[in-house]
C-alpha cells in the first residue's frame, strides 16, 4: 500500500450552536484512486470534502485533529499557503457549476486566471486551456469565448472539472457532481471522469447520495453517518458484503437495487441524531435491528479484513 | 369504463413576441395521446427540457393548448371546465420546501384550498390536524413555519395540501427530487397508501427512472415534446422498444459495481426546441438512426396490445427478445 497523497485524521469540526458536524473522522486517500463517501443529507459528507481542501464555511470550527495534504497539515498553514496548494495540489468540483465560476468573465479568461501560479505566457495558458477543454469533450474554440450562462449544466459541469484539472492536482474533489444533472449527462460525466482519472493519474475523491454513481466510479468507499466513518470497504465488498446495519439499510432502500417490482419500499425508520448533542453510544443504534444494550457505549473500530474498518459492536474483528 | 383523463393529439405552442417573430409560435408539445385511467399511475419520463412538466400545466389549464382534453368523460374546453378540473385534481410541486409560502404556517397552508375554492371545512384546526395525521405528521405540526421543516417534512406537508379537497387527480412534479433514498421511499409509501385508501390516480413526472418503476402502471416517454413510447411499466422496463427508452435505462448506473458499463448507451443531451432536428427528433442521438429518420417523420403506432412507439426502426427489432437482452448485455465489465 503507497503512502496516502491525502490524510484525514482524527478530524472533529462543530457548527455554531455546537452541532458537531464531523466526529473523529480519520480517512485516507491513496495516489490515483477514487474514493466514494456516501451517506444521507447531514451525516456531514460535503463538510468532510471542504475540509479536506480546507474551504469551511464560515463559522466552521475544527476542534480537534488534523487534515495532511501530502504530508503538510493543512490546518497549521497560512491562507496564503494554502491557496498556493489549491488548484495545483487539490481541486475541487462543486454540485452547481454556475456557482464555481464567474458569471461576468468568459471561460477562456478564467481558465488562464486559474494558472496563475503556472510558467509560462498567456498565449501559451490560452493553448494548455484548450487541450483541456478538448479533453473534457467540449468544442475548445466555442468554450472558450462563451459565458457560464451560455453553456448547458452538462458542458458546465465539463468545463468546471476541465478548471480542477488545469494544474494537473494529485487530488480532486468532487462534491455532487452528477446530482443537478439528468441520467444521460450523469452517465457521460461518470465516464469522462474516469478517463480523465485514468490519464492524468490524480485521486478523485467523490460525494455523492447516489449509490449508483459510487458503484459505477468508485475503488473504495467509505459511508458515513452523523458525523462519523462507520464503514470503509474496497466497493465491490461494500455492495456485495456490507458489514454495518447502516450500510446494509441504506443499500436496501434504493429503489434501483429492486429487480422486482414492488409497491411498497424498505425504508430506515426514526431519524437522524441531534448533532448538537450526539449520544454517547453507536449514533444509529436507535435505528438498528440488531441494538443492543452493549450499543449504549462507544463502538469499536473493527478491522474484519486488511482493507476493511466498521465501527460497529455487531462485527466480529 | 371512461379513463379519468384522456388526452388526444394536444399541442402546446409558445408564442413568440418580439418586432421580427411577431405572429409565429414555438411548437413545445405536439400529438400527445395519452389515457389515465382511474385508480391508476400513469409515470411521464424523460430528460429536462423534454416537456413533461409543460405538459402537466396544460392539463390544468396553466398552459393554453389545443387538442383535446377530457376529465372523467367530459371536455375540457371553457374557463369554469378548468376550474372544475382545478378543483377535483391536485399539483404536488417540485421543490415542496419552496412551493410552500415562507409567511403561512403549515395550517394555512394546507387548508388554504378550501379558502381558494370556497369549500366549506369547519374548524380549521380539526380539518389541518385531520389532514397532517393523514400524511403521518403530528397535529402540533400545525404551527410550524416551512423554514422548520426538514426536506421530507415539507413533501408531506405538501401532500396533505394536495389531499385538502380529496382530490380524484394528484399530478406530482418530482416528487422525491432531493431527497434521500430512504426519506424517497417513505414519501413514495406514503403515495401507494393514500392511492389504496382514497381511490387516487397520480401523474408522476420524473426522469428518475428506478422510481418510476416500483410506482407507475404505466408509463409515457417523452422526448423535445414528442410521445416516443407508451405501455404498461413492467413490460417497457422488461423490453424497451423505442432506442431513446433503452438508452435512457441503459443510462441508469446500478448500484452494483460488477454491472459497470464499459460504453456509454447515449451521447450528447437534449437539442433545444429552438434547433428541433427534422423528422425523428431522436435521429441526432440515435444509435440506430438511419437514412430515412433524417428524411420522415416517424408517427406514434401499436406495437403490442397496450404499446405504442414512434420509430421507424421498430419493426426490423420489434420487441425482438434476443435484440434487448443483447442491449442488456452490451455492457462488458471493468476490472
């Protein structure tokens, strides 16, 4: 196994008003993989992929542990540090491109503004632009000189990772990004991605509430629930061989795993944790069918396999 | 028995303003032919941009069409036909959290039909909490703001509004759109339920197909405001006929990472009704397309009992066993 390109660890970050988005999450990111996180809306996911390229939202405070980009903490670094680390070591995709870039400047203008750290003339930044354009599937000469507003989401989404790849990252990001668009643009993104993965060789790291794009991209995954990692499986035994109650109950109630027609859906009954105060035992244990009393402590961390970690005291080390 | 609503041959156009355009249309839907029988689920597919939420406001009456329109038997034609059709059928919005106005608490808001149709509901406060145990929310949900609804909360705030007036037509515009997959399907339960208990019939737009599958009797695929293929669910899923119904379930990643897809089962995305291609609308995405797609324009014909397609294709592969579970199979594995 190589060194990790990026390092998570022991990381906790609270919200005003205490809610403790992340808990302990310790995740690693191996050069040239694709790392799912999955999980529900509010077990913290997008927060995770901002704070490993350390772009909080304000008011986010890290209480405790540390993000590793590359083996330089990346909470101990200056803004100014850190923003010469982003875009040539770490990038990142949003879910709405029109967000992610600047309405009043055509894509060509910015795609040379985000080398600014690059060597080279402007002509030749214009040119690099291009080839990248070209990589992504858009026509380089009609990209360049449209605006954001004059391209449809799909060519959006495909200008703003051709932006992310300009620099050639080690590690890019990408936090929803298929779920603003329709099947046939998400299934085209899904395989621009892993050309792309395959040809500049950058980790991509991607999060997604869609169990089907996870399947489709990903090598490993790690699920995640109020705030914590509760299961990190290579895929195929995350699907094939779930091991935490969680994981398995969220694989059941998507409705593409049904073969069979049915009318009525498996759902998680009861909700989510109050983050604000988080039980001190296993936070789904009041969701699960297999509590029990030993639930109301702290799960363990188990490894039942070389590449696997459930935090779970259902599962047999 | 009469379908609740039928539909034949409606078109919607756009009129188009402007000094030089001034007179001509923009043709958005044309020759939508479609039953909802009672009781029954009728899902409307396709990309953005295909028209199908087009076509759920010309039903209502939102959208000026032509063609005709009949509900339960009778046409649909003056002012007070719409409003009849208004007051017997339902919307459920897209984004419910926003449908939702951010000044009326959950009690006004769901017993706000009575008001807007002059119904009589008694005490608003049994009606609201009547409606909320309906849907599965406690009675003190009443005096919630939506910004203090959580995203399935406001799904089902906006069905209970949707049921005020018990309704017979419960057209829903995404109704999971954002949701996650477990909140999806209790809304969606819910939905079966509600359908069990009051005799229902929805219209359920989507272009999520895993969902349409498990809710719709049948489904209608639409693609740039053309019917491309109807027919009972489990049949189109079983054996898609039309090649955009198979390239867009092809599309559909599987949870499964032994099913990933080496090629892509379509390319490009939908053109925009401003540059509608001639003939088949589809031929420019087509894998199959040939000389005469480009040249005629396909008309919608049965295919099977209970089908119809609008392809000039379908009978060289008509719903050909062998041909779909090869479409099926096409897709080698990666390691």
């Amino acid at each position: 196994m190589s060194e990790a390109v990026l390092n998570v660890e022991d990381l906790a970050l609270s919200y005003p008003g205490g809610v403790q988005a992340l808990r302990g999450v310790s995740l690693q990111v191996r050069p040239g993989e694709v790392l799912g996180i999955a999980g529900e809306s509010g077990c913290g996911k997008s927060t995770l992929a901002s704070a490993m390229i350390s772009l909080l939202s304000s008011g986010a405070e890290i209480t405790g542990g540390a993000v590793y980009l590359r083996g330089e903490n990346l909470m101990a670094l200056s803004e100014r540090d850190r923003r010469r680390l982003r875009g040539r070591e770490i990038a990142m995709v949003f879910q709405d491109p029109l967000t992610a870039f600047n309405p009043v400047l055509r894509i060509g203008e910015q795609l040379v503004d985000f080398q600014v750290n690059a060597e080279g003339s402007s002509r030749e930044k214009r040119r690099r632009a291009a080839a990248m354009l070209s990589k992504v599937g858009l026509e380089p000469d009609l990209a360049l000189s449209r605006f954001p507003h004059e391209l449809s989401g799909g060519m959006r989404q495909r200008a703003a990772i051709a932006a992310a790849l300009l620099m050639r990252p080690a590690v890019l990001i990408a936090d929803e990004p298929t779920t603003a668009l329709d099947v046939t643009m998400e299934a085209q993104i899904i395989h621009l991605l892993r050309e792309l993965q395959a040809e500049v060789g950058c980790a991509i790291v991607i999060v997604t509430h869609h169990l089907g794009v996870i399947a489709e991209l990903c090598d490993r995954v790690a699920v995640m629930y109020a705030g914590e990692v509760v299961e990190v499986a290579p895929v195929d035994d995350l699907y094939h061989d779930p091991l935490h109650p969680y994981t398995r109950a969220l694989l059941s109630c998507d409705p593409s795993a049904l073969v069979e027609h049915t009318g009525h859906l498996p759902t998680i009954g009861g909700r989510l944790p109050d983050l604000a105060d988080p039980p001190p035992g296993c936070a789904f244990a009041p969701r699960c069918p297999l509590a029990s009393e030993s639930c109301a402590t702290p799960p363990p961390r188990v490894r039942p396999a070389p590449a696997r970690e459930v935090l779970c005291h259902k599962v047999a080390p | 028995m009469t379908p609740l609503l039928h539909l034949q041959d409606l078109s919607v156009d756009l009129p188009l303003g402007g000094l030089f355009s001034r007179g001509k249309a923009l043709n958005i839907l044309a020759g939508i032919t479609l039953d909802l029988p009672r009781g029954q689920t009728l899902g409307l597919v396709g990309e953005s941009g295909s028209g199908k939420t087009t076509l759920a406001r010309a039903i209502l009456g939102l959208q000026p069409s032509s063609g005709t329109m009949l509900f339960d038997g009778k046409p649909l034609a003056s002012r007070s036909d719409y409003r009849a059709i208004r007051r017997r059928s339902a919307l459920m919005f897209q984004d419910a959290a926003a449908s939702l106005s951010p000044r009326m608490n959950v009690e006004q808001a769901i017993t706000e039909p009575f008001t807007i149709h002059r119904e009589p509901m008694g005490r608003r406060r049994d009606r609201a909490a009547e409606l909320l145990a309906e849907v599965g929310l406690p009675a003190a949900f009443a005096a919630r703001f939506p910004h203090e609804l959580s995203g399935g909360q406001a799904r089902r705030v906006g069905v209970a509004r949707a049921l005020a007036l018990k309704p017979e037509l419960v057209i829903a515009d995404e109704p999971t759109a954002g949701l996650d997959v477990s909140v999806q399907a209790d809304i969606l339960n819910l939905m079966a339920d509600l359908k069990e208990r009051h005799g229902l019939s929805y219209l359920v737009i989507t272009h999520n197909l895993a969902l349409i599958r498990h809710v719709a009797d049948r489904i209608a695929v639409l693609y740039l405001g053309r019917l491309v293929e109807t027919g009972p669910t489990a049949e189109i899923f079983a054996v898609p006929a039309h090649p955009y119904t198979q390239s867009l379930i092809a599309a559909e990643p599987k949870p499964d990472p032994r099913k990933r897809r080496a090629d892509l089962a379509i390319q490009g995305e939908i053109p925009g009704v401003l540059r509608r291609p001639r003939a088949c609308e589809f031929h420019t995405r087509c894998p199959l397309a040939q000389e005469i797609c480009r040249q005629d324009e396909p008309v919608l014909r049965t295919i099977a009992p209970g089908r119809q397609a609008r392809c000039h294709l379908i009978e060289e592969k008509t719903l050909n066993r062998e041909t779909t579970d090869e479409l099926d199979h096409q897709s080698p594995q990666l390691s």
